[in-house]
C-alpha cells in the first residue's frame, strides 16, 4: 500500500500575524477617517467604564452612608494617628521637615520648591538610585521586582533622616506601579510618622491593571496611607468606600517657574499639549474657523514647546481641553488649569468643569466654553479685544498667588494632620 502523502495546511491557519511597524500604526490613528472612529470608540468606552465605576461607588457610598466632607477626613486622620500612639508636633512655615518620596522624572521638580518653602527637604529620588518610573510603568513581573527592591530602601533611609532631624510628614507622589503597601506599613509601624499621598487621574486612573497583587490606580493603596488627596471630588467617597481618608485638592503650580516674562504677544492662540483622540480634530475645527491655533507638543508638526512658560506668555489666548483622555464630554481638572492662569501670561481659555469653577471666577480671572461653538465665539471675541484678556490674565494671576500655589495645597495637608500652626486661620 502506498504511502499517503501529508496533506499540507492551509496557509491561512499556520500564518502569524506580522506585527505593525509603531510609525506606521501612528500615521494611520491620525489619518482623519480612521482617527475619527478610533475617537470615537476609545470616548465611549472611557466614558462607559467611569460610568459604571461612579455608579458602583455612589451606590457603596449611599449604603454605608458615607458623605465626603474636610472635617469628616480631618476627624478620621487625627483619630488614625491617635490609635497608633502618634502625636504630632505642630510646626510653624520654615520648620516643617518633609520626606518626600518621589522620581525626578518629567514635571515632578516642580513639586519640590514649596515643599522648601515649609521647611527641609530629605528627597528619596529613586531615579537618582538607578530605577525609572518608565520601567515601573510596564507593571510586568521584572518591574515589579525591582519596584519591590526599590521599596526595601525606603524605610532605611527615613531612619537617616529621621535620626538627624525628626521627620514631621513622608509626601508620595505616586501610583501602585510607584509604591508598594508593605513599605507604608513598614513607614507607620516602625516610625509612625504620618504618610500621605496626592492622586491627579483618579477619574481615568483609579483602578488600572498590574502583575503585583495591588493595581496600578489609588484604590488598592489608599487605606494604607494616613491622607490620601485627590483632585476629583467626586472620588472622594470611592476613597472612602475603599478605607481611605481622603482629602480633595486640585493641582498647584510652582511660582518660582510660572510667571510673566516680558515677551511679544505673537500667538494668537496656542495649546500645549500632546496630539490624540479629540485634540487633533478640536484644532482642525479651529482651523476651519480660519483661527491661527498653534499647537505644541508629542505628535503636533511643531513638536514639543522647548518652553512652555514662554508660549504661554508669547500667547493671547491659551487654550485648555478639559476631556478625560479620549472622552470630550467628562472633564477632569488638570495642572494647566493653575500652570497657565499662575504664569499671568495670556488669557486662558479651557473647557467648562465643576470642580474647576470652585477655584476660579469664570469670565474675571478665566474663561471656559461648553462646546465649539463656545469656544470659537470666545476666541474671536477676545482676540477682537486684547485689553480684556490680559485684564482676566492678570486676575487670574493674582488669584493663584494667593490661592493656588502647591505651597497652599500642602498647607492644607499639614493642617488636615494636625502639624502645620497656621496663625491666621
């Protein structure tokens, strides 16, 4: 008999997929037809996801009765400090001594000149150390485990610290894929000297995914910390549902780096930021409009603003997107909200939000739209009447020197503690 001959496979079942080339992947999201869906599909499913998170938690919080209020987390910090035996040692400015504990990486120098400003800086810059907040991002296994050696050298070295001048607060600047539980734990037991922590993304980064047993977002980490401040208020009681104590608190902006400079006004309307989802089509609308916007940034044909501090006093008008990554419609309150009204150059102009309007006189020291339409009428108006804008511009300076410098929002971390003796409050 014959020997059969093997039948091959169809080509269609043993071919791998050959992977895209990223350029080419990121020519195709900004060709318009294929942005547009992709815009569109990323916006939904952004916007159905924090729609069943918020549920989820106005449901959790309405059941426990959880109501998020300053002086409920005020009385739930002071109490936590207290069942450990920890007492704190009220400090005037220029006498509180901070460990601060986060990388060097992109902005987050800007967090460290007010923290001078309160007293001595002990910095664990664990890029400084040889780790990246790039690797730790990957939240595979290999990070992981150096985010856990990481970790290990905390504790030690607040025990320096401490041994030469006590430490009165430990400041993190971070996520799951930055901290580790253990090391809070080992922070208050050992020390007991009060931790806090400050969320910017908790709308869009609450949850997230990682291979540790705790997730990238605040809500695996947030009872672990003494006070947890966040700069959404409607996350305040998912803090809450989840053990923490939070305290709600926008961004800041660093002075010695925000300010006026005497430029030409040669722009009429600038953004700053990187191009995706909804940005590219906002500024080809603009365009439409015959407005001259100038975008900068990752993806734009400018690239990136070499200073950005310059464009924004170089500008009339500033333009802010409020939207939560891809969705156009949620808004988050973000650190351009008080970078460019604290620069005192031009007039910012940016999207409607809430918890925006709680820190700022819409139409006095800002300016914000509900949609295009909004935005195209305002921009026209105020380039027709450039007094005015810089009007605006300058009180909305004059409001974030007094109100909205990182140095006020750790002020009210210190007070909400227990360690900071204001004498005019």
């Amino acid at each position: 008999m014959a020997k059969a001959t093997p039948v091959s496979r169809p080509e269609a079942t043993v071919r791998r997929a050959v992977p895209v080339p990223r350029a080419l992947k990121a020519r195709l999201r900004n060709w318009a037809p294929v942005s547009a869906v992709w815009t569109a599909y990323r916006a939904q499913q952004v916007e159905s996801e924090y729609r069943a998170r918020r549920e989820h938690y106005a449901a959790a919080a309405a059941e426990r009765r959880l109501v998020y209020s300053e002086e409920t987390s005020r009385a739930a910090v002071r109490h936590r400090l207290r069942a450990r035996g920890y007492t704190p040692t009220p400090r005037a400015r220029g006498d509180v001594h901070t460990f601060a504990c986060f990388s060097s990486y992109g902005w987050h120098g800007h967090l460290l000149p007010d923290l001078r400003e309160l007293g001595p800086v002990t910095h664990f810059d664990y890029q400084a150390l040889g780790y990246s907040a790039v690797e730790f991002s990957r939240a595979d296994r290999r990070s992981i485990a150096r985010l856990r050696e990481m970790s290990q050298q905390i504790l030690p070295a607040l025990r320096a610290a401490h041994a030469a001048r006590p430490i009165d607060w430990v400041f993190f600047y971070g996520g799951g894929q930055e901290i580790v539980p253990d090391a809070l734990r080992a922070i208050t037991e050992d020390l007991g000297i009060p931790i806090v922590n400050i969320s910017l993304d908790d709308k869009q980064g609450w949850a997230g995914a990682s291979a540790a047993p705790w997730r990238t977002g605040a809500v695996d980490l947030t009872r672990h910390f003494d006070l947890f401040a966040t700069s959404a208020r409607v996350a305040c009681e998912w803090h809450m549902v989840e053990g923490g104590r939070p305290l709600y608190l926008p961004e800041g902006f660093d002075a010695a780096s925000y300010a006026p400079r005497d430029l030409p006004r040669d722009l009429p309307v600038s953004f700053v930021g990187v191009a995706y989802g909804f940005r590219n089509s906002v500024v080809q609308t603009l365009r439409a409009h015959q407005i001259d916007v100038r975008p900068f940034g990752a993806g734009w044909p400018a690239g990136h603003a070499r200073d950005a501090v310059e464009v924004f006093n170089r500008s009339t008008i500033n333009l802010g997107m409020g939207g939560v990554e891809y969705s156009e419609s949620l808004t988050n309150v973000k650190g351009r909200d008080f970078e460019i009204p604290g620069t005192g150059g031009g007039v910012y102009l940016t999207s409607y939000n809430p918890d925006l309007a709680q820190h700022f006189i819409v139409g006095e020291e800002i300016l914000c739209y509900r949609n295009r339409d909004e935005m195209i009428e305002l921009i026209r108006y105020y380039l027709a009447r450039r007094d005015e804008a810089a009007a605006i511009a300058r009180r909305g300076r004059e409001r974030s020197l007094r109100e909205h410098r990182w140095l006020h929002r750790y002020e009210s971390m210190l007070r909400t503690l227990g360690i900071f003796k204001d004498p005019n409050r």
